[in-house]
C-alpha cells in the first residue's frame, strides 16, 4: 500500500474513532476514540484533534438511521454524523462521505456484530505494528476509522476526485465552493466518481 497523503478517516458516533494514515509511516495507524462531553460529541475537542493531524483529507462514513435504532438511538446517532461533518467543513480540509456499504463491499465485510469482527481482524492483518488498537472486541470502531482512512488511500484517492459537493471530491462549504488553499487530491485529468 502507498499512501500519497495524510488521509483521516472517521467513525461517527459517541463510541466512534478517528484513524490518521500517513506517507511516511506506511503500515501504522494513529487511532483516537472520538471526544466526548455530556453523552454528546465535543465538536471543540474533535476540531483540535483534526487540526493537530494537518491532515489532508478526511473520509467520513455516511451514516443514516437503521430501522433497529430507536428513536433516541437514531437522534443521538445523527447528531455525532452532524457534529463530524460540520467539524470537518469548517475546518476547510476535503471531505470525502462513503456510505457504509461502499467501503465494506470493497473489503469484503458482511454487517452486523460478523462483520464488525471481520473488520477488526482486517485492521489487524493490515496494521500489524498497531494492533494494541484494535486488541479488544470493542475495538471494532477503532478499526472502522483505520479502514475508512485506508479506502481513502486504496481507493478514493487512486480513483480521482469529482467535485459533486459532499459526495466524493473536495469539501463544499456552503453555495458548493470548492475550499480554498487545497491541491486537487490526484492529478488524474479525468476525475471518476466512485460506485457505491
């Protein structure tokens, strides 16, 4: 695997994770339980952390509401997503959404309690030198950011970038323009959209 870029990847949620991927330390994963004040994201804490990782993009798991969440389930779920996205805007460093069933269809996992196993055991064989991150069942979110920062370097990024706002390409803060300062994330003349 060749990282290219310092790549964030994202877990949302209140036991959710941040992963940090970078050239030159290839085959190791910086791993950060996401912050957390009173039962809610703190948005503070988690811009402190994204900023201090300089990173260059961000892959952020596009989450939505499951028909087993309960209501509160599904609120508070939706209010970490919401937190992890804004954080990321306003900060101004693109930002890649993958819907869950992109990343794990490319890495083969199934859903459910099998898969988040599967994908610890995946973070595990991938990122060996860091295994005490992702050591406990628990961990299963650990390894989701890890692997959500990995399909950014695997895939996103080898596939180009198209600039749909939001969706696959460079952030769009608000009346979709492109966020300044940042380099084009390939130089691939013809950006492709990734299937999802």
């Amino acid at each position: 695997m060749s990282v290219r870029a310092r790549i964030l990847g994202i877990d949302p949620g209140l036991t959710g994770a941040i992963a940090l991927l970078t050239p030159d330390t290839p085959g190791i994963v910086g791993v950060w339980d996401m912050p957390t004040v009173l039962k809610t994201v703190d948005p503070a804490a988690l811009a402190a952390l994204i900023r201090d990782q300089n990173a260059d993009a961000i892959v952020l798991e596009e989450v939505g509401p499951q028909p087993r969440d309960g209501v509160r389930q599904a609120f508070s779920f939706g209010q970490s997503y919401a937190t992890a996205r804004v954080v990321a805007l306003m900060l101004e460093i693109p930002l890649h959404l993958v819907r869950p069933q992109a990343w794990k269809s490319f890495y083969r996992l199934r859903g459910g309690d099998e898969g988040k196993e599967q994908g610890r055991a995946l973070a595990l064989r991938r990122f060996p030198t860091s295994h005490a991150s992702f050591a406990r069942k628990k961990d299963h979110n650990r390894a989701e950011a890890a692997l959500l920062a990995l399909y950014g370097a695997e895939r996103l990024l080898l596939a180009g970038s198209s600039h749909e706002p939001d969706r696959v390409g460079d952030v769009a803060p608000a009346g979709g323009v492109a966020a300044s300062g940042h380099p084009p994330l390939t130089s691939s003349p013809s950006a492709t959209e990734v299937p999802e």
